[in-house]
C-alpha cells in the first residue's frame, strides 16, 4: 500500500504528515520548547479569565453608551440588552440622582431586557474596563479627577455594602472599586 504524501520518484521524500510529526517530536523534547509553550498556555489561561471578569463592565459599558447615544440623539427612552444585576444597582444609583427618570426591567432571568425613560441631564456616563482600587480617604481626590466639575456628576464604586455613589460610599466610610461615572 501507499502512504498519502510520498512520491515514486522520489523515495527519500517524506509525507507531509510525517515531516510534521517528527517536527513535533523534536520540538516535545527540547526542553526550552516545554518550558516556552507551558508559560504560554498559563498566560493564555490567564487572559481568559481577565476576560471573563471584563465581560461585566464591557456589558455596562456598552449599555450606558447606549444611554449617552440615545440622549444626544434626542430619544425619549433607551432600550438595553443584555442586562445585569450590577448594571440595575447602577441605574438605581442614577433614578435616585434624577439622571433617569424610570426603568423598566424585562424578563430578568434569561437574557433581559431593560427600558430606560431618559430625563435630558446625562451629559457623559463611563463604565471602567479595568480594575480601580479605592480606599474610602481616596475616593474624594479621585471624584476631582475623573468628573469634569465639583458641582454636579456622581462616581459609582462596588462596596461590601453594595454598589453605591461616591457621597454614600464616603458616608459609610467604606472603600471599594470603581464601576464608572455619570455627569
């Protein structure tokens, strides 16, 4: 029988299959290579995970984007999908600021929709991708720096005690990180 890859005229010519395989097996048993592929697929596996705990903040990004379009544009209401427990603890924090005026969440347990009733007032909103850390005597220093004005704009931050504003964060004298801002 033949073997796929080889030719009659030139017998010393190997398969394509075989050349590869003694590549590979060449390869396992470099030492550098072992050691180079394992930090390679742990750094790999790390990544996923990082993208996994990233995939929350980019829904809510995504969603209050939405919102901040929807407002430029003149849009009486917003529609958001998919939805989040943190992205409702958010639009809770902004109802009761005035930034919105109602929502409505809509078949909670699959994938969701939420109805935003926009008030006029949301100049910009911002969910952070990364991770801030915040110590509760920090959190004012960095209200001055990520909101445009001291006057009006609020920093949301996830807490022990749950997802709060910066003024009842500093109240409770809680720290916790940064989920986004309003203004």
């Amino acid at each position: 029988m033949k073997k796929k890859g080889t030719s009659d005229s030139n017998p010393y010519q190997l398969s394509l299959y075989r050349r590869t395989d003694n590549i590979c097996s060449i390869l396992r048993s470099d030492p550098i290579f072992v050691a180079a592929s394992s930090c390679y697929s742990h750094r790999e596996e790390r990544r996923r995970g990082k993208r996994r705990r990233e995939m929350g903040r980019r829904i809510l990004n995504d969603a209050l984007r939405t919102m901040v379009n929807a407002e430029r544009r003149g849009k009486a209401t917003a529609n958001l999908q998919p939805i989040s427990s943190v992205m409702v603890s958010f639009l809770n924090i902004m109802k009761h600021r005035g930034y919105v005026k109602d929502f409505q969440v809509f078949d909670p347990h699959r994938v969701g929709k939420i109805t935003v009733e926009l008030q006029g007032r949301i100049k910009d909103c911002k969910a952070l991708t990364y991770r801030q850390d915040l110590k509760s005597k920090d959190i004012e220093d960095y209200r001055k720096k990520m909101l445009p004005t001291q006057q009006w704009g609020y920093v949301v931050i996830t807490t022990p005690n749950g997802v709060l504003d910066h003024e009842e964060a500093i109240k409770q004298k809680v720290g916790g990180q940064v989920l986004g801002f309003f203004h």
